[in-house]
C-alpha cells in the first residue's frame, strides 16, 4: 500500500509539474512578448550604432510591432465580445421562445371571449365552446406550451376523442327515419316551438337541398336575419351540436382552420374545428361548422385548399397533411401525418356585405350555393316538434333517390342549353360544367323536400349565374337586360322564373 502511495505521488507530481511548466510557459511566453524594459534597453544598446537607414528599420520594426500588439488585443477582444453576444442571444431566444407561448395562450383566451360575446349576438349559448367531453360548467384547455415527454401523443385533444370513442359502436346508433320534405316542416316547427326561430319553409328547403350538391353553403345578408342561427337550430334538431367557429381579420391560411405544428414544444395545436372534424369520423351523425363572418378575412386564402380538396370526386381523395410523417402514438385516423376529412360535414359560412369585409371571388362562389336572408322571421304558430335523428348515410341516400325519382327533365335541360347560348352571345358568360352539375344535384333534391323544379333552377340560376354579371360593365350590357327578361319569359313562360327577373330589373336600376 505504501507502495502505491509513493507511486501515486510521482505520478501527480509528474502531471501538475507537466500542467505547471505549459502555463509557467504561456506565462512566461506573453511576458516576454510584452517586455517593454527589454525593448527599451535593446535600443540603448545598439541606437549609438544604428545609422540613418537603421533608424529608418527601427522604427518601421516599432510599427510592426505595435501593429501586432493591437492586432492580438484587438482579436482577444472581439473573441470576448462574440462569446458574450452569443450568449446574449441564447438568452433572448429563449426568452422569446417564452414570450411567443405566452402571447400564443393569450391570444387564445381572447379569441375565445371574443366567440362567446359572438355567441350572445347569435343567440348561442356560452356552454357551446366547452369542451365535448368537459364535464357541464369546465372551461377549456389551454394550449399546453410545454415540451413532449415520451410517450405522449403530439395530438392532445384528438388522443382524447380516440379515448373517448374508444368502445362506441357506430352501427348500433339509433336513427329516425323521415323524407326530406318531412325533415323541413319538422325543423321549422321545431326552430319556432323550441328555439322561437322563424324561417320561411323556402329557406328551409333551399338549406337543406344545399346539402345534395356542395359540402359549403354561404347564408349571406343583412345582420340580424337569423343567419347563424339558422345552421346552429339545424344542429340542436339533429341532436349534435354545430360547431362556431369565428373568422378572424388576420386568417390568412390553413392553419386558422386545423391548427399547426409546433417545433419547440413538438406538439401539433388542434383547433377545435379540427378536434369536430376528427370526432365525425366515428359516427354517422350529420355534422355542421358555421364559419362566422367568413368574409372579414379573405376566403380564398384560408379556404382554398378546402375547396380543392372537397371538390374531389372521390371522398377517398378527400385528404390533408397535417404533419409530414406519422409518429407512434399518433391518433388512430391520422396515417402517416395524413387526415381524411369526414363525409358526414358541411360547411356554412356567413356573410356580411359592408365596408369592413371582403367581397367573396366566383372561385368561391362557384364551389358554393349561396342562400340569401335578406328578411326577418315572421312569428307564427306551431305545434311542439321533438328533434330528430338522422343518419348521414341516410341523408345521402335520399338525396340519391330523389336525383332518379324528380330527376330533372330533358325538356328543362334543353332550355337550360338554349339560356347558356344566349348568355354566351349577349354577356360573354357560359354556365359551365361545375354549374350544369350542381343544377342536377340542387333541383332534384329540392323538389324531394317540397318544392318545384322551376323554383328550384329559377333560384340557381339567379345566384350561380346572373349574380357573375356585377362583374360586369353593366353600363355596357344595360340595353341587354331587357332582352334576357324576355327570353326567359319565351323560354320558361312570363309567371315562371320571377326571382331571376327580379333580379335583373333591379340589377339594371344600378346604371
């Protein structure tokens, strides 16, 4: 053991003199190198000796060497100042970092008081914007800004709904059955008896018939006329909630409506439209989401790949990327970061026309159907209507039978043709085949819910068609206007299509 403690001590003294003599040398390295006396008395010795050309070197050798000395003082000082603004700003982005979450929180807290105040406007309940599987009076989840921990899911509120649908059996829901034109008179009942709604049956139909041909309807018109309310009663009678969400000025993309992914925390922030989206995919309910104001930022821009996307003929194509590659633990209908959006949603959007909105683009419209709500309701009696159950895939099937059953005629198709001619010739404007199509979804359906074919393609052609020709130089087609009144009298007969004619008398009092 003695030994070994001798040995121990050579061996430290061997390395602390080692380690000892590299910083005596560094030492005594930059002690030589700055000696100032020694340089002085170099002078001394040898300036008696130096003539003028040696002088002349002497002193550009001073020069030299205080250019060295700056230079090393200088980089010695620069490598300082880098190492203190590097960590300077490791701080500041960690701060920021905090500061963004925080501000992220916050702008959430006030988006969703700002949708309750909404929702008081609108006649909806506050308890609409808890969350769905929060017990009656909880508030919503923040954003949760802390970074994922291992074996966590990315997808909170999602996870949630997987754990919450984890032993439901689709097949085994309930579902009442009614025709379509029976769905109508009962909603209006029920809005008027229930939630003291009144809408004309009109508005009823042309609502519901919407569903057969777009998954977006657009509810446009003066504030007041019960336009959010309209799709928000809809989901009270079918016993599942509508979801509101409420546009906001800076939506700009896609985000606004699924949420984004996170890179410091890891988390993906769903947006509550995202969590209904993914609750629909398990059951078959008829499942509605009223964009609020939808034009107080600009459609196209956060909706435009919804109207790619829901445009598809095949539901299978109907899919988005959330993230781009799937982890473990991720939700069970998300593949690989990919969402199949649920075939049993529709969209409804509201829209104002004033001053602090933006006008809707035809891409927009043309996807759409617009209905217009330009009245308020009129009070009247009705009897007390219980909500009613029904089955998207039910609904669907409907409005399948009814395109066999009121499929529109081929005398009326040949009159839509000869109406396209003539707007080709006078306007320069063609219906088009998304148009052609919608006619052939929209009008079959409506007539199934208690209305006629020519009200149905005298509304269609009024907001599809007629509306692109404010687009127009309508000084320019005013002396046209007359002549398309009379050709939809020879075409369709002078007590039919009053609602396009309408249309047109008032659109040529605007020049």
């Amino acid at each position: 053991m003695q030994a070994f403690v001798q040995f121990l001590l050579g061996v430290l003294q061997q390395f602390l003199g080692g380690f000892w003599s590299i910083i005596k040398g560094i030492g005594l390295g930059f002690w030589s190198f700055f000696d100032i006396p020694t340089y002085i008395s170099l002078f001394q010795e040898y300036g008696g000796d130096l003539g003028a050309g040696g002088w002349i070197l002497a002193i550009l050798t001073l020069l030299v060497m205080a250019a060295i000395w700056a230079g090393i003082i200088f980089v010695i000082v620069l490598l300082i100042r880098r190492a203190i603004r590097k960590r300077k700003a490791l701080a500041s982005a960690e701060e920021l970092l905090s500061e963004v979450n925080s501000l992220n929180a916050q702008v959430v807290r006030l988006t969703k008081e700002k949708d309750r105040i909404l929702s008081i406007k609108a006649g909806v309940p506050a308890s609409r914007y808890v969350q769905l599987d929060a017990p009656e009076g909880a508030e919503e989840q923040e954003e949760d800004t802390t970074p994922l921990k291992e074996g966590e899911s990315r997808f909170f509120k999602l996870t949630q709904i997987d754990q919450l649908y984890a032993d439901y059996d689709r097949s085994a829901e309930p579902f009442d059955e009614a025709s379509l034109s029976e769905i109508c008179e009962k909603f209006r009942n029920y809005a008027c008896s229930v939630m003291h709604l009144y809408y004309d049956i009109r508005v009823i139909r042309l609502f519901l018939a919407a569903f057969s041909s777009t998954r977006l309807i657009i509810l446009q018109g003066i504030s007041g006329t019960g336009k959010t309310s309209l799709p928000y009663a809809w989901g009270k009678f079918m016993e599942n909630d509508t979801q509101i969400a409420s546009v906001q000025p800076s939506w700009r993309d896609r985000s606004e409506l699924f949420g984004y992914f996170n890179e410091f925390t890891k988390r993906f922030s769903e947006t509550e439209v995202l969590k209904r989206m993914y609750e629909a995919t398990f059951t078959d309910k008829v499942y509605l989401t009223i964009l609020d104001e939808m034009n107080i930022a600009r459609v196209e821009y956060y909706f435009a790949e919804m109207l790619s996307i829901l445009e598809m003929p095949s539901q299978e194509e109907w899919v988005v990327d959330l993230v781009p590659s799937g982890w473990p633990g991720d939700p069970v209908h998300i593949e690989n970061g990919r969402f199949r959006l649920p075939a049993n949603m529709w969209y409804v959007g509201t829209a104002n026309n004033d001053d602090s909105t933006f006008a809707i683009s035809d891409k927009v419209y043309d996807r759409a159907i617009p209905i217009n709500i330009d009245t308020k309701g009129v009070p009247f009696d009705a009897p007390e209507t219980a909500p009613l159950h029904i089955s998207s895939v039910r609904l669907q099937e409907m409005f399948e039978e009814a395109k066999v059953t009121y499929k529109v005629g081929e005398e009326t198709l040949a009159k839509i043709a000869k109406l396209d001619d003539y707007v080709i010739e006078h306007f320069r404007l063609a219906f088009g085949n998304r148009i052609v199509k919608q006619l052939g979804d929209f009008i079959p359906a409506y007539v199934a819910c208690g209305g006629t074919e020519i009200d149905g393609l005298d509304y269609v052609i009024t907001n599809k068609i007629f509306r692109k020709f404010e687009g127009l130089n309508l000084a320019f087609i005013r002396d046209e206007i007359d002549g398309l009144i009379n050709y939809l009298s020879e075409l369709f007969g002078e007590e039919n299509m009053q609602e396009a004619k309408a249309y047109l008398r008032r659109l040529k009092k605007l020049v």
